[in-house]
C-alpha cells in the first residue's frame, strides 16, 4: 500500500504566485478564484507562550495551521 501525504502541499506556495497560476495556466474564474483568493487573504498567524501573546503575523505563503485547503 502506498500512501501519499499532501499535509504540506501548501507549505511553501506564496499566495499571489498561486492565484496568478489558477487564473492564467488554470483558467480559474469568478467563483472558483475568488474562493480561493478569500481562503488565502487577510491570514494572520498569533505565537502563545505561556500567558505571552505575539503581535499579529500577516501570513504571504503557506495555510494556516489546522486547516485544510
């Protein structure tokens, strides 16, 4: 049996990089890219140590952890 893991398909891929691809070599359209234009925006990323909170982290590349594209 062979199993294939895509959990860091989306890792590396810078956003922009990615919706420009869907549209232009894809023909990704309308519905289809603004989906993923909305899934992939406006993504911040927050570090917690102990009772310690980090500043917002505007997210460029990569899914948010625990979320599946």
């Amino acid at each position: 049996m062979a199993l294939l893991d895509l959990s860091c398909a989306f890792d590396m891929v810078h956003h922009v990089t990615l919706l420009s691809i869907l549209s232009q070599r894809f023909s990704a359209t309308d519905q289809a890219l603004a989906w993923f234009q909305s899934y992939l925006t406006d993504k911040y990323q927050v570090f917690t140590t102990d009772s310690t909170q980090s500043a917002p982290i505007a997210l460029s590349s990569g899914i948010s952890q625990g979320s599946g594209l």
